[in-house]
C-alpha cells in the first residue's frame, strides 16, 4: 500500500513527508559512500511523497467500494454454482470456479478493517497486518496457481479424487509461499498495516521478491507465451478460459512495479526525487488495479456464463 505514513491531506512537511535519505535509509550500510554522494542535493529539501495523502483520501472510499462488490459478486457467483451446477462446463468448471471465488473471498475478508483504520486512525497491530499480508499472498497466490493449472488439461473437468489431491497440494503451497510475506511486512507505529523501512537486501525479503515476480509476473507470461505457440492450448480460450485470465492481468502491473522498486532502492538506476515519488505512486496504483480482482473478477466470470449460455452453449463472448 505504498511506503508511506497516512497524514492529513494538506500538510507537506510531516512524518508522512519523506526525506530520500529516510527512504534509502535501509540499504545506506552496504554503500555510505554512494549514497552520501547522491544526497547532498536533498539536505535542504524535503523530497515530497505526493502519494501519502493521496492514498489516505482514496483507500478508504476505495476498499469499501471494493469490498461492497466483492461481497455482492462473489455470494452471486456461490449461488449460481449451487443453483445451476451443469452450467458450468470446461473451461469454467464448477470446481476451478469455486476455488478462484474462494480465493477472492479470503483477499477482500480483512479490506473493511483496512479502510475503517486508513479512515480513522486506527493501528490494527503487527499481529494482525502480518495475518493481513499472509492471508493477501495466500490468496493470490493460491488463484495464480489455479488459473496457471486450468490454462492446460482438463484437471478441472470434474471433481474426482485427483482434482481434490491436486487442489489441496496447490494450497497448501500457496500458504507455504505465502509466509515469507508476513515476515517482511513491517509496519508504522500507528498505521493501518502500512509496510515501512522494509530491508530489501534481507534474504526472506529477496525471497519474498522473487517469489512475487515468478508467480505474478513470470509464470503468466510463460503460460500465456504456451498458448500462443502451442496451437492445442487454444481451444480452451475459445470457450472463454480467458476469463479467468483477468486475475493475472491485474496483477501482471504490481509484479513489474515490485521489480522497479527494487532497481531503485538497491541502486541498480537512478535515486532521484521525481524517481522515487513516480515509482511510489505506480506501485501504489498498479496494487489497487490488482485489488479490484475481487469484484470485476467473480462479476466477468457470471457474464461469461451468461454470453455462453446465450450463444446456446457454443461459442462464448
């Protein structure tokens, strides 16, 4: 949610106004020399986080909204797949649906309390923003997971005892890639779960980054590169197996922002002021395009239902 303390919108020299030299602050033990050298313009100047108040207007009307939709899709979705469960043929099956739509359930699950703190003032406590991160991580990665399995084969044709082996094994792995996320996620004293002073050159951090860019960035890509060349892995695009695909291209943009924070703060390109309020601001945009998964997602999958059942069950949107 961006590297920032909320304060009042308004007010540009605050806690919530970062110096450069705080935000590099982490990584200033491996080379003092560089980084004294790169700040002496900034001494005088507070560089400015634009996106700190922007983010305390925006998040909370955001993450209602997105909850609120959230809740209305998903509950209409569950209730489709009860109603009407021969609806539901491959590539949408019955099975991969309701594991995608479970998936988005436990991401929007702890959004109310996030917006009512951003609102407020509250601070939820490490405790909880690490459940917070661990339970967001799970979740998507756990749907990547899902969409990358049902890209290919029909695994998801029916609900057998190898569906289910499958289904608790990709789980179970999600959680366990998951975890590094809550031991990173550091948070300001008096925020609502907002990640500061993060050390990126920390092992469980980089393993973090690196699980983020081959599960949200990486494997899309190389299953989305398979299905162009492989001319088989077409037909299930067809019948509207690309659907699913949304959840992958919301979250295709924070991958690549991760990647760029990292070049900055470690160095590897230019730290400048405008760099370093650009970078935060994209990161913090491309993580709300991946937030509004969980209502455009469930709310595109019934559509794609209803065009096919439209098309009498042939052709899709």
């Amino acid at each position: 949610m961006g590297n920032c303390i909320p304060v009042t919108p308004g007010i540009l020299e605050t806690p919530g106004t970062l110096d450069l030299e705080e935000i590099m602050g982490d990584i200033s033990s491996y080379n003092d020399t560089y980084i004294n050298a790169t700040f002496l313009d900034y001494d005088a100047t507070p560089c400015h986080n634009h996106f700190c108040p922007l983010f305390q207007r925006v998040a909370p009307p955001f993450l209602a909204t997105t909850t609120a939709t959230a809740t209305l899709t998903i509950v209409t979705l569950l209730v489709a797949l009860s109603k009407r469960p021969h609806a539901w043929q491959w590539p949408r099956s019955r099975a991969l649906v309701a594991q995608l739509a479970l998936g988005t359930a436990l991401f929007a699950a702890p959004l109310p309390a996030l917006a009512a703190g951003v609102a407020w003032g509250w601070h939820l406590g490490t405790a909880f923003c690490r459940l917070c991160h661990l339970l967001w991580h799970w979740s998507v990665f756990s749907q990547a997971l899902l969409v990358a399995s049902g890209s290919r084969g029909t695994v998801w044709a029916r609900w057998d005892p190898r569906s289910r082996r499958l289904a608790v094994m990709l789980w179970v792995a999600a959680l366990v890639l998951a975890t590094p996320s809550a031991l990173v996620s550091g948070v300001a004293a008096g925020t609502a779960c907002i990640q500061r002073s993060v050390g990126i050159l920390a092992p469980v951090y980089l393993l973090h980054l690196s699980l983020c860019l081959c599960l949200l960035l990486l494997m899309p890509t190389g299953v989305l590169l398979a299905a162009v060349v492989v001319p088989g892995s077409r037909a299930s695009w067809v019948g509207g197996a690309g659907l699913v695909w949304l959840f992958s291209g919301l979250w295709v943009p924070y991958g690549a922002g991760l990647a760029g924070q990292f070049l900055l703060q470690a160095g590897l390109l230019e730290p400048t002021c405008g760099s370093f309020q650009h970078f935060d601001l994209a990161l913090g945009l491309s993580e709300a395009l991946g937030v509004l998964h969980c209502g455009i997602g469930p709310l595109l999958v019934l559509l794609g239902r209803g065009c096919r059942r439209g098309d009498g069950g042939g052709g899709g949107c």
